[in-house]
C-alpha cells in the first residue's frame, strides 16, 4: 500500500464488510481473516479489488481463493490480483 493511496473512510469500509458476506462458509473465513489481517487500512483501490472479487459467484471465487484457477479476462487487474493475494496468505486462526 502506497501512503498516498486514500484509505476508506469507516462507513463504506463498513458497508464494504456487509457486501462481503457470502453463501458458503469456506469462503465467509477468508473475507474474514483478510479483514483481520488489514483491519482498518483498506485502501479505495483495495476496495475495488475486492468489490470485483464479491461479484463472483460464491464457487467461482473459492476456486479463486484457493488457487485452483487464476483472475481472467476483465476480472484480471492489478488491484484484484493484489486483494486475491492478499486473501490467500492472510494468517489462518485455529477455529474452536
């Protein structure tokens, strides 16, 4: 993240977190550890990456999130490629 990229303000990173749920679980826990990982730091073009991300349907972005296929055509961009990189290291908390 670049110090000049804007950050989101709280009511749309709200807003953002609501648009993010999803249908299955599996995917739920990787919105969720990403937005543990960033906690209030999202930047505007971090939320476009993954505004693009959420208009997925739920399978097409666990098959995205766990690497079994890569972002293509409109949907391969710098900021979705950075999020989805994101989303796929962002540290895994035991579940109890």
């Amino acid at each position: 993240m670049s110090p000049t990229e804007p950050l989101l303000d709280a009511r749309d990173l709200s807003r953002l977190r609501w648009r993010c749920r999803r249908g299955l679980l599996e995917n739920d826990l990787f919105v969720e550890r990403y937005f543990s990982a960033v906690g209030g730091a999202l930047t505007q073009r971090e939320a476009r990456g993954l505004q693009a991300l959420m208009d997925l349907p739920d399978n097409d972005l666990l098959d995205l999130l766990l690497a079994r296929r890569e972002p293509e055509a409109e949907l391969d961009s710098p900021e979705v490629r950075e999020v989805l990189a994101s989303m796929r290291a962002a540290p895994r908390r035991a579940l109890s």
